[in-house]
C-alpha cells in the first residue's frame, strides 16, 4: 500500500475507488474496501480510497473533532484489506466549494477512474449535490461505472464511526470492538511520568497520545499492550489519578505490563482496550489504592485470559 498525503502527485491508470472519511476503518467500512478490492484485481485495476483530513465537518464547523484513527493509522489499517493506494486530501473549504461534477473530474484525471464504490448514503460536492444519482450522471460524462452497498446492521442500526465514537467515550470498549472488529487502540509513546508508580512497586508506561484522538472514559482497563509486534497483557489507568493530583486537569494514560520489566522510556507502545474494570475514584490512602492495584491486575488477568 502507498499512502499519498495530497492529490498533487499522484497519476494512476484504471483505478476502482471509493470516497469517504473511513476514521476507524470498521466493520461497515471492510465490507465496502474488500468489494473495491476484490471487485478492481478482478479486473486487474487498482484499488484506491480517497479520504479526507481535517473530517469534512471539523472543517465546515458540525463537528467538534475526535478521531478514532491518525491518517496514519487509518492507512495502515486500510492497506491490511488489501487496498492498493490510499489518498488522504487535506480538506477545506475551497475543496468543500467544488461541485460534484469537478471533484469526480479531478478523480478522473489523477486517478484513472473506471468504478466508484460508495455506500448506500454517500454524497459530495458543494452542498452534497453529489447523490447516486447525480453520480450516475455524471459517471456516463466521465466513463466510469457507479455501485452501491447497502449498510452493514448490528442490532437493527447501521454500524458508523460517530456510533463508535459515542461508545469509546463512554467506556464501552467492549461494544466498540464489536462495531470496529478489532479492539479499539491508542498508540502512545512513553514519556518521563513523576516515578510514583515505580516507588509503590507497580511500575507504569505513561504515554504520550495524539491529542485529537478519542479517549475511553476515566477509569481503569485491561488492556493488550503491543510492544515491537508482542503483545502483553497489562491493566491501564486513563485519567486525573485523584488519590494524588487533586487539581489535575489534563487526563494521564499509564499502563502497567503484567509480563514486562524493561525499560520502555522512548518506545512506542499500543494500547488496546478490552475491558473497562472500573471507574476512577480517590481512596483514602495510598494502601487502599494498592490494594485496589492488585485486584485490578489480578482481574484484568481473568479478562485478558478470556478475551475473543
């Protein structure tokens, strides 16, 4: 997979695309990606995402922000399903004036475009005039074909990453993973803490995260912790740690490996989250908070045993 952070640079020839913000890449999104992918070598053409950074509606001023995917990470995780490139366009709002006859023209030129694959609710262009329809149009001026997937459901409701969204903020790690089909992560690299962790005996990574990404409610998880492509278990604590800071303001996310006693100080760690054990409370005492520790880890252990 080759990732193009611009339009700019790149000319294909022959290519199947599909259009969208794809943040967090999940189950809905798989099921359109293996369609392009399958669909494009088939024929021998090249499958390619057009995607978008800033989101469409950071930019237009609907949404306040939070992302469940770097661009990065979301081409990563897009290349996984076997997408040839992947082209993240800085988007703004002279990009958000086009019309939908001159976005898909750009399409044409840079891409070679032979098939749009879009979702059953897609559309582009200024004012999103850019429907199916309008589409389909437009797709017999250009010469490219137009197919369409209906949603992926889970309990009667389309899976989307503002559903996602919703459930990570929550806490609901667990049902997030069901929307996303992974375990939604956090990659972090491991920063300087104040050393309390290590003088209670239980030793911690503190991370240093993406400060657009969206973050699991306060409390303490079990969590997979991948370090160099292994993965160990590990119990994580995302918050104001009020037994200590009572006048913190910014939430730490720390991990403590259950399997791990390296050195990780400059590392890039990723958190998955599985499980949400608790909410973040103020104990009394600094024993009281160990003792609590040591419950935690040892349920965490039970969880990850068990984790699917």
């Amino acid at each position: 997979m080759q990732h193009f952070l611009s339009l700019d640079p790149v000319h294909l020839n022959n290519s199947w695309i599909t259009i969208g913000s794809f943040d967090g890449v999940h189950i809905g999104h798989q099921k359109i990606v293996k369609r392009l992918v399958q669909g494009a070598h088939a024929q021998g053409h090249l499958a390619t995402v057009v995607t978008f950074y800033p989101h469409p509606a950071v930019v237009l001023g609907k949404s306040n922000g939070g992302y469940l995917t770097t661009p990065e990470e979301r081409a990563n995780l897009l290349g996984d399903q076997g997408v040839d490139y992947v082209v993240t366009i800085p988007f703004s709002w002279e990009l958000a004036s086009l019309s939908a006859l001159e976005f898909m023209r750009l399409m044409k030129n840079h891409l070679g475009l032979k098939r749009l694959v879009i979702g059953y609710d897609f559309a582009l262009g200024r004012q999103r005039e850019g429907n199916f329809t309008r589409l389909l149009e437009i797709g017999k001026q250009l010469h490219y074909s137009v197919g369409v997937h209906e949603p992926v459901e889970i309990d009667g409701s389309p899976v989307s990453s503002s559903q996602i969204r919703k459930l990570v903020r929550e806490g609901e790690v667990e049902s997030a993973a069901r929307l996303l089909g992974r375990w939604y992560f956090v990659d972090g690299s491991v920063i300087h803490g104040d050393g309390r962790g290590k003088a209670l005996g239980i030793p911690t990574a503190n991370l240093a995260f993406w400060q657009e990404r969206v973050m699991p409610a306060s409390g303490v998880y079990a969590t997979w912790a991948w370090i160099e492509g292994i993965r160990h278990p590990s119990v994580s604590n995302l918050g104001l740690r009020p037994t200590f800071d009572n006048n913190a303001v910014v939430p730490q996310l720390e991990a403590h490996l259950l399997d791990f006693d390296e050195d990780l100080y400059g590392r890039t760690v990723r958190l998955e989250f599985v499980s949400r054990l608790r909410p973040e409370v103020r104990f009394e005492s600094v024993n009281a908070l160990i003792e609590q520790i040591q419950r935690d880890k040892h349920k965490a252990s039970e969880v990850l045993e068990n984790a699917k």
